[in-house]
C-alpha cells in the first residue's frame, strides 16, 4: 500500500529507505535543533552523503507541467519548458537555404561527382556510404572512388564555387 499513493510508483524497498532517512532527519533535527546536512544523515544511516542526496531526489513529489502559476494564474509550468526538439524558424529557413545553394553548387559538377558527394556525406537521404558502398553503384573500385571524391572535393574548394557556401560554416 505504501507505493500505490504517488504519482511515479517507487518500490516497496526504496519507500522503506525513504522513510527510515525521513525518520532519522526528524530525529536529528530534535537533536540538533536544525536541518541535518547529508554528511550527519549519511554518517547515522551507515550510507555515502552521495546516496543521501539520491534517496532524497526519489522521495520528492513530482510536480504536474499543467501547474498554473502567475498572479493571474493564466500560464502553466510546461509553457515555460523549452521544447529541444522544436525547429528554430530562422534554422529551418537557413537550412532551406543552405541546401539550394548547396544543390546549385552541386549541379557545376558532373553527374558522377555530384552523386559520389551526395552518397559519401548523406546528402539525399541523411546516412553517409563507405568508399565501398559508393563503388558497388558505380561499379568501380574504392580507390577510384577515393580519387573521384578527392578531385571533387578539390574543385568544390575552389573560391568560385566555396564562396556562396561560406556564410554557412560557423
């Protein structure tokens, strides 16, 4: 019965922890007449300060993102929340932009240097191909695929190309 009330079920072994330690600070705090640090915690439960602190993390109540908060009581927690897998407008129009003028530049190449730069860096279809990889389509050894990607790479540096992708890099 003791892990059916929360939110987050913790296991019948871990509440026992959790109350002994609540225990003790109660007892400490009579004691010493303030809060216990983990050092006295840690030293009275036979226990590093490093587990005392974990098992205070488990016994905190979690808090619901839909919490109001604000005087006026209009906002909730999970709106101040940063969401990491949100796209950036400004990002996604870079990238948008990034990957025309990337395109433009690719089509001075030939047919078969464009292909092997977009194979070899996952260009298309976002997983990069081994030499080997890259030289089973084309029918060609890997060394020649080194040499091909090599001379591209050679020419896609050459400012008359590499200048319109240089606001790109960081």
């Amino acid at each position: 019965m003791a892990d059916q009330a929360r939110t987050i079920r913790i296991p019948v072994h871990m509440v026992e922890v959790i109350n002994k330690l609540g225990r003790i600070q109660r007892e400490l705090l009579q004691d010493l007449g303030r809060e216990p640090t983990p050092e006295e915690l840690a030293k009275e439960m036979d226990i590093t300060p490093e587990k005392v602190l974990e098992i205070q993390q488990y016994a905190r109540e979690p808090i619901s993102l839909d919490q109001t908060i604000g005087d006026e009581g209009d906002s909730q927690l999970g709106d101040f929340i940063e969401d990491s897998e949100a796209v950036v407008a400004v990002d996604a129009v870079s990238f948008t932009l990034l990957q025309d003028q990337l395109q433009s530049v690719l089509e001075t190449l030939s047919e078969r240097e464009a292909g092997v730069v977009r194979l070899r860096f996952g260009l298309t279809d976002g997983q990069p191909r081994t030499l080997d990889e890259i030289g089973q389509v084309y029918g060609v050894t890997r060394e020649r695929i080194r040499q091909i990607e090599s001379k591209t790479m050679s020419k896609l540096r050459h400012p008359s190309r590499s200048q319109v992708l240089r606001d790109y890099l960081d």
